[in-house]
C-alpha cells in the first residue's frame, strides 16, 4: 500500500469515502494505491484500514492536506489517477530545485572554505617570508659583526707592539727571563713566554700602556 497523497477540498464540494462502503462526506481526503487501485478514503478510516502507516504521503505535504484549486478539483474527480499523475510530477520538480537550490549552496560553501584555506595560506606565506627576512637582517649583522672583529683582528696584527691599542681592563706583558715582549692578544691562554718558554710573564708599562686610548 503507498498513501499517494492529501488533500483538502471546501466544505462544499465534499467527496465521498469510498473504503468499505463507508460513504461519508470528506473535506481532507487521503488518496490511496492499494495493490494497483487508487481508493479516496477518509483520515479516519484510514488509521482505522492501515494502523502501521505513518500517514506521510509520497506526492503532497502532511498534515490536513494540499487545498485544492477549483480547476484540481475538477481533474480530481473527472480523472484521479491523471491528478496523482501530475502531483507525482510537481513533486519530481519540487525535488529537482531542490537538489539544485542544495547544489548551489554547496558550492558557495565550497568556494567559502577554498577562500578561507587561501587566506590562511597567504596569511602564513607572509609570516614565512616576515620570518626570513628578520633571519637574514640577524645574518647580515652577525656578519658584518664578524667581518669588523677580523679587519681590527688583522689591523692589530700588522701594528708594532708599542701601536697597538689596549683595552680597557688588558695589559701588555714582557718576559722576566728573555724580556721578550707580548701584546695582550699574543700571550695565549697558556700564559707563557712564546719565545723561552718561561712562565716569568709579567705586565709591561702598565701605567703607561694602559692610558693609551
């Protein structure tokens, strides 16, 4: 059994309950295919005939029915297999625009999260970049830091001893046993006499060394 559709009618052009003899007067009528025949029946007799169905018809809406025009009325009555005929085609385009309407926002939802992703992905290309920029600044200082370390390093080196400038909290030395003198870059962590050997390294003209600016 399929419940084909409902529909209402004015109270004036009731039809009648064709289920069982039943012949009472409708304004909400179901239409019904039961093993190949189409039967108009009542609402109540209809919970009465098929208690299991849940009353949801395949071509209308629920409820008290689809009120109709006096020109479906009249296919109604006249002819109601061509009446559910055209329901059933009414209800195929009703899905159809639909499944386009559903398509349609569907895509917009797409090309919404596709602009999103992209925003976000030139959003982190732009930090990146950012990121990479600050690294190559540190880069370039770190070695234009060390370029300047090595030309002092170099300067210092082509200076005689008495030229070469002292910082602040450094001393020049000289060797008790062979007085070979050291400037403070030349003595080495070992604090012996490059020349002799000797460990009797002691400061040189500090007073004088030292005031050197």
């Amino acid at each position: 059994m399929e419940l084909l559709a409902i529909v209402k009618v004015e109270r004036e052009n009731r039809v009648y309950c064709q289920i069982n003899n039943c012949n009472r007067l409708l304004t909400n009528i179901y239409v019904v295919q039961d093993r190949g025949e189409l039967t108009v029946i009542g609402s109540e007799c209809f919970k009465k005939t098929y208690p299991e169905h849940d009353g949801k018809p395949m071509y209308t809406g629920g409820g008290s029915g689809q009120l109709l025009s006096e020109d479906e009325r009249e296919l109604f009555i006249k002819n109601t297999a061509a009446f559910i005929e055209k329901m059933k085609q009414a209800h195929a385009e009703q899905l159809e625009e639909a499944r386009l309407r559903q398509a349609r926002l569907d895509k917009i939802a797409l090309e919404e999260e596709e602009y999103k992703r992209q925003v976000e992905t030139n959003r982190a290309k732009l930090e990146q970049k950012a990121l990479e920029s600050i690294q190559v600044d540190e880069k370039q200082r770190q070695a234009f830091k060390n370029a300047a370390r090595e030309e002092k390093r170099l300067r210092s080196e082509s200076m005689s001893f008495e030229d070469r400038p002292i910082p602040k909290g450094m001393e020049a030395f000289v060797c008790g046993n062979c007085s070979h003198k050291y400037h403070w870059m030349d003595l080495g962590s070992a604090n012996a006499c490059r020349n002799c050997g000797s460990k009797k390294v002691k400061n040189y003209f500090r007073n004088s060394l030292s005031k050197r600016k």
